[in-house]
C-alpha cells in the first residue's frame, strides 16, 4: 500500500508542484487582504 502511494506522487511533475504552491500562497495574499478590508470596515 505504502509503495503505490509513493509511485503515485512521483508521477507528479515538480512544475505542477510549483503552480501548486503558487496558488495557495495567492489565496491567503487574497484572504490576508480581505480579513484587513473588513476589520477597516467595521466601524465599532
């Protein structure tokens, strides 16, 4: 069991890994900017 789960990510390109990392670091930059939007909305 152990052995397909590692064939499985060695079939993974490192490019995909990179879009992968990329994407997730967008959407926090993302959720960051929207959590500082709101906290500057509110008024109390």
């Amino acid at each position: 069991m152990a052995t397909n789960y590692k064939e499985g990510l060695s079939r993974i390109q490192p490019h995909t890994w990179k879009i992968a990392f990329i994407f997730a670091f967008l959407a926090l930059l993302v959720d960051g900017a929207d959590l500082m939007l709101l906290s500057y909305s509110l008024n109390s």
